[in-house]
C-alpha cells in the first residue's frame, strides 16, 4: 500500500514521446489519491541495465517496459512471473521486496476484456501473427481454458515455432496456417485476434487477406492496434454484431493491471482509457 510519502513510478522505452499511456497512468494514481510521481524517460538499449539499477536502488514501486526493451530487460530483473516466463518478455516491472519481478499484460489484459464477453473454457481461438503480442495471447488463452488455438502467419516456420513452445498444454492442441489466397475463419472459431501490427497508421497493408465474410456474430473479435474509432477488422465485426475489444481498451487495461500489481487497488480502466483516447487524439 502506497504512504504519505510521495512514490516513484515510469516507463522505459525509446523513443518515449511515442508512447502515449504516461497521462493516463497519472490520471489512475490522481483518482486514487496516491502521491506517485510518474515518469516517462527515453532509456536506450545501452542504457536499460543501468535504468533498471537505478529504479533498483532508488527504491520504485515499478515500471512499465516498452519498445524495444521488453525482452531484452528480461536479463536485468530479478525474476520473471509465471506468465511472463512462459512468454519471455515482460511489460511490467514490479518490486516485491528489494526485488524487481518481471509481468507480462499484454495477453492478460486482453483475456481479461474477452472474459467479459464469454467463458473461454474450451473455446477455440484464431491469433493472427507470431510475434510478442501473438504469444502473449497465445499463452494466455491456453492458461485461461482454450481447447484450440490456430496461428495464423506468413511465415509458417514462426508460427510453427509458437505451436511447439504450447505443445505441453494439457487440453489444448495447436495448429498452424499460412497465407495462401484468401484467409476464411473456420465456422467454430469463438475468439479472433489481430495481433499484427496491420490497420496501424504505420502499417496499412492488408489484414492477411481475411475474408470478412467468415466473422460470425457469436465471435469475440480483438484487435491489438490502438486506432481512435477502431480498425477496419473491428468495423467489420461491429458491423455483423459480433462483440470486438480494441487496442486501446487492451492498454488501458493494462496499465490498470500495472497499477494493481504497484499499489494492490483496483484502478478504473474506463477512466484511464478516456485518458489515452485523448492523448492518441493529440498525437494524430
């Protein structure tokens, strides 16, 4: 539990004035009327060991890890949580006495939104792509229940790679599927997720060449990509009435997971989300 005495928490990655989650962080630890100086500092790869001392030494509640750190810190804390072990990447930096522990949110936060929506025991689940967010999810769906999870990538070997990393799941099996023509669903999936960087303003290629016929309204469909208004994915899906969760509900929620793992209070996500939809309007 956070004191009188005002703490210390941030975020490490470069180039950091791209990232827009530090106001909504401020805006949980105002809320919740704890004293938490936020910092949002540009750390280089060459510098990240001695980030993580000095957040270390000078005793931080924690830290969120950013691109392109979020692996590479790894070698710099001193343990990781179940998760983010399975994952091998970490977002968030707790202190759990004089140590600093490893979690990783990125597929917990986005578990979390689609429980809302349905019971993932046994469910199947399609991730578009394979790399951090894709395993992420991947890992996180199998802990949560999933019965089977479909990788979808352009590079089969990566994705392959993935399949053999879940291949100790008890109940669950793995497939893989390349991009050949067009992409189409098969009619069991309960849950798809984009986990690409594809419908970014910086990515606009096309979305694997799914075929937006195949959604079906009794899906979960999630996009990782924070875009004010949704993707094209998550128009499509809305569209149909299937239930969607975007990016920027996925990062919202987990800065509020960060949050409980620094102070054990439950930050409004819905607050913090508010907050982030301001700060992407004023990067655009």
């Amino acid at each position: 539990m956070v004191g009188l005495v005002s703490q210390v928490a941030g975020s490490f990655s470069t180039p950091a004035t791209q990232d827009p989650s530090s106001a909504m962080m401020r805006r949980a630890f105002h809320d919740l009327g704890y004293p938490v100086e936020y910092l949002n500092l540009d750390i280089s790869a060459l510098r990240l060991g001695d980030a993580v001392t000095g957040a270390r030494a000078m005793g931080w509640m924690g830290f969120l890890v950013g691109e392109p750190h979020k692996v590479s810190v790894v070698a710099h804390l001193d343990g990781l949580a179940e998760s983010a072990a399975l994952i091998g990447s970490a977002t968030v930096a707790a202190r759990r006495g004089d140590a600093l522990v490893g979690e990783n949110t990125e597929g917990w936060a986005l578990v979390e939104g689609v429980e809302e929506s349905m019971d993932l025991e046994h469910s199947r689940v399609v991730i578009l792509g394979a790399g951090g967010a894709a395993r992420a999810a991947a890992v996180e769906f199998a802990r949560a229940g999933a019965s089977h999870i479909t990788i979808v990538n352009r590079r089969p070997a990566r994705a392959r790679q993935l399949a053999a990393n879940l291949a100790g799941v008890e109940g669950l099996t793995v497939s893989v599927l390349g991009v050949e023509g067009r992409l189409r669903l098969p009619s069991t999936t309960d849950v798809l997720v984009n986990a690409t960087s594809a419908g970014a303003d910086y990515d606009p290629q096309p979305l694997m060449n799914l075929d937006y016929e195949t959604l079906r309204p009794q899906m979960v469909v999630a996009d990782y990509v924070p875009v004010l208004g949704g993707t094209a994915l998550l128009k499509e899906a809305a569209a149909l009435g299937a239930q969607t969760l975007d990016g920027i509900e996925i990062r919202a929620r987990q800065g509020a997971l960060a949050v409980r793992m620094w102070t054990n209070a439950d930050a409004d996500w819905t607050a913090m989300r508010a907050e982030l939809e301001d700060s992407l309007a004023r990067l655009a």
